[in-house]
C-alpha cells in the first residue's frame, strides 16, 4: 500500500481533514467500482453507488470501530448499497460488463472478438447465480478475497460462504461446459 | 484432538491448499472456473474521471460537525504566548463563567426557555436560539432488560460512547438531555455498549447503509 496506511488516514479525516479522506477515496475506488460492475450495474449506476458509499462512509466515520480495517467496513457499504439498489430495479437486459470496455482497444481484433465472447459469457452464467452467489463468487474469484474477508464483510458466517461458493460453483459448471465445447 | 471434517473442496476455499489438493474432477472444474473468471479481473477497469472530485464536493457541501470542528481546534498543536496581565484577565473571567454556570445534572427539567421532545423527530427550541444553535433535547428510550443505554447521532460523530442515559428509578424507561445543533439528525441508541437500536418513538427512519435502521431527528430552533 502506497501512502499512509488507512488507520493514520481514518484518524486524520475524524480530526477534521478532509482531504485525507480523498486519499481514501483514490485507494478505493477501482476496486469497488470494479465490483459494482460485476454485480450487474452499469457504468452510471456503479458511480452513483460509490459516491453514495464514500458520502455515507465519511458521514458515519465514527462508526468504524477499527480503521485499520477501513477497507472490510467501506466494502460492507457498498455491498449492501448495491443490494438495496439492486432490489429498486427489475432485473437488466443489458449489463454492466457490455457496456464498459473491458478489453484492450490496441489488441489484435481477433483477440478481441474472443475476449469480448468471454465477456458475453462471463456476464451469462454470472446473471444466472442468486444474489448472495454472485457475491461471493465476485469477491473470492476477481477480487481475491479470502473465504474469512468476505464472511467479515457479509456478516456471515464462513460456512455459509462456503456453502454459497459451492453452490455457485456448481451451477457455473454447466454454462462453463458449453462454453468450453462452443470453443471447441 | 478434533479430527478435521472439511472436505477437500473447503480447505481449498480456506486458503489451506492449492488446486493439486483438490481430487482430480473438483480439479479441473475449479482450473475451468478460475480461469474463466480471471479475464474480469485481469481487466484494469478503472473507477471513472471525476468519482473523487464529485465524492469530495459532496462532502464539503455537507454542513460542518461543530462538536468535531471544535475538538479540533482544541486538539490542534499551537504555541502560545504568555502575557501576565493578559493571564490574569483570562482567569478573573474563567472564574466569572464557572460561577454563572447552571447545575449540570443531565436529568433534570430543562429550565425555561429550553424546549424538548421524548425522542420524536420535531424538536423545538427556545425563544432564544439562534439559527444553528444547540438545543436541548430530552431523548427517552425503554430498555427494561439494558444493563446500560448510550445515544448516539450524527452530531456527534458517533461517538458511542460519548452521551449515556439515565435509567429512571429501575423503571427501565432511560432519559438524557443533551444539546444538539440544529438541524436534520440522525441518531440511534446504544444498548449494553453493542446492540445499535433505532427509536421507535420517532417519527422517521432511515437505512444508514450498513444494514442498519437510523432515526431520523429534526432540531428547530422555531418558536413554540
């Protein structure tokens, strides 16, 4: 970590500096933006539910009992922002993984055509999995968060991430057959 | 000695081994899994120009913490400069504010001139106040089972710890007065030091984001 570490930030932001709350701010902000687009909302929603997640965090700093774990708290925002704005909408027919560019613009358009079908599929067998699959499924495998983080973010239990990975799991194994016999 | 019922499978998700620990279909179902993952994550997806800017103007719009301004202040390194005359004045007028000075028992009556409200989101002040200015408000919460009850807000950076309750004759009914600015607030009750608990009195309730239900407070400083 580049910086200060976030318990030195959090302690500068409650005594009144505001701007080490932005240093925050840039720490966090692709990684839960990233994770707002895997859970199915586009480019304008994931936006409005971070700035909403960092207002809220900022607002209610006080309630970070331990900063040096600021991260697990600001993720635990998110996540359920996202979970309130997703039980707002109907679910999309378009999603958030279409409508970002997730490839390089310079590669090869061969390689390109291909990454973009992986997307398109990623994005298929992901809208398949509940709510709390996808979560976990989003947090252990692109965010490489621990079985023990995510069950601290969720306040859950271990066993039931567990118990939701292994679901997700398995219902992924199907679409990931096809996808492997599509591609010969 | 416990004898270790994971599967395969959960150690693997415990971080305990790797791919090679797990049997040979778990295997490769789980290589086919990560590998058709990690395209999304090896993406480089960046959060959009202009997040930060906008997240930081919406902070400094929002109205300032006059009790965290004020610890601040007080907190803030500084060098001061002694002048006897000077510090004698001073604490022939700190003596002067100490002595006029009303009693300080959290529980009692507001006097007049001071307006409350049992927890509801309308909260009138005095004839005196001034726009912004702290009015007392008596909050009142029952918690028969409680061991203790603190209060909770916005104003005051949720803190805790910072505003306990009085429990009334072992009535199970808690009551402090507490100035609070005016303004929109939201606020909870703390029960035995953990347990966050919205106030069912009030009128309004709000989702704090975190799974958790806030009350919501209006402090006016109109005339009743």
């Amino acid at each position: 970590m580049l910086g200060p570490p976030d318990r030195e930030l959090v302690e500068r932001t409650r005594s009144g500096d505001r701007q080490a709350f932005g240093r925050l701010v840039e720490r966090y902000q692709d990684d839960l933006f990233r994770y707002a687009l895997h859970m199915g909302f586009d480019e304008f929603e994931a936006r409005d539910i971070l700035q909403d997640a960092f207002v809220r965090a900022y607002r209610h700093l006080g309630r970070c009992g331990d900063p040096d774990r600021f991260d697990g708290w600001l993720f635990r925002i998110t996540s359920n922002l996202c979970r309130t704005a997703g039980r707002r909408r109907s679910r999309r027919t378009t999603t958030s993984l279409e409508d970002v560019t997730l490839v390089d613009e310079a590669a090869d358009p061969e390689d390109r055509v291909e990454a973009d079908m992986l997307q398109e599929k990623v994005r298929s067998a992901l809208d398949t999995l509940p709510e709390d699959q996808r979560e976990a499924v989003v947090l252990f495998y692109m965010h490489g968060r621990s079985v023990k983080e995510i069950a601290a973010g969720l306040e859950v239990s271990d066993s039931a991430v567990k118990m939701r990975l292994k679901r997700a799991r398995d219902a992924l194994k199907v679409h990931l057959e096809t996808a492997y016999e599509e591609a010969g | 000695m416990n004898r270790d019922e994971r599967t395969p499978l959960e150690r693997y998700l415990d971080g305990e081994t790797d791919l090679d620990g797990l049997p040979p279909a778990d295997r490769h179902d789980e290589a086919r899994l990560v590998e058709f993952l990690a395209a999304q994550r090896r993406s480089g997806v960046r959060a959009p120009d202009g997040l930060r800017t906008d997240v930081m103007r919406e902070i400094e719009a929002l109205p300032r913490n006059r009790w965290q301004d004020l610890l601040s202040w007080f907190l803030r390194p500084r060098t001061l400069h002694w002048n006897p005359a000077a510090a004698a004045a001073l604490a022939v007028a700190a003596l002067a504010v100490l002595m006029a000075l009303p009693d300080g028992d959290p529980a009692a009556p507001p006097r007049a001139g001071e307006a409350v409200a049992d927890g509801v989101p309308a909260v009138m002040a005095g004839r005196d106040a001034d726009a912004g200015a702290l009015v007392v408000t008596r909050f009142v919460f029952v918690a028969p089972e409680a061991s203790t009850v603190t209060l909770t807000g916005d104003w005051v950076g949720w803190d805790a710890e910072e505003i306990p309750l009085r429990e009334l004759r072992g009535s199970g009914v808690w009551t402090v007065d507490v100035p609070v600015p005016a303004g929109v607030h939201e606020y909870a009750f703390v029960v035995d030091g953990s347990e966050w608990r919205p106030d069912p009195l009030a009128g309004s309730q709000t989702d704090d984001g975190f799974g958790r239900t806030n009350s919501v407070l209006l402090v006016s400083n109109a005339e009743v």
